[in-house]
C-alpha cells in the first residue's frame, strides 16, 4: 500500500518537471483568436434573431 503512495508521488513530481517544460504558444495563440472573436457578439445574437425578423405575422 505504502508502495503504490510512493508511485504516485514520483509520478506526481515527473509530471510537474516535464510540466515546466512545455511550450505554450499554441494556447498563446489559440486564447487570442479567441479573444478577438469575443468581440463579434452582437453578430451572432443578429443572426440567430434573423429568422424571427424575416418571419411574417
């Protein structure tokens, strides 16, 4: 029992020092187009109000 603690204690620690060493300009990149696609809000409410609009009473 204390065995399989251990484990995955090393395994935590690995984890954490390979974390330091990923390169994140993928999120970098992926967190800005999204941030500048935020922006086109009103866009997407116009359209799905669209239907609505055209619909004759």
């Amino acid at each position: 029992m204390k065995r399989l603690g251990l484990g995955r204690a090393i395994a935590v620690v690995v984890a954490i020092a390979l974390g330091g060493c990923t390169n994140l300009d993928a999120v970098k990149d992926f967190a800005n187009a999204a941030g500048g696609i935020a922006q086109y809000d009103a866009l997407v409410v116009d359209y799905v109000a669209f239907p609505a609009r055209q619909k004759r009473c």
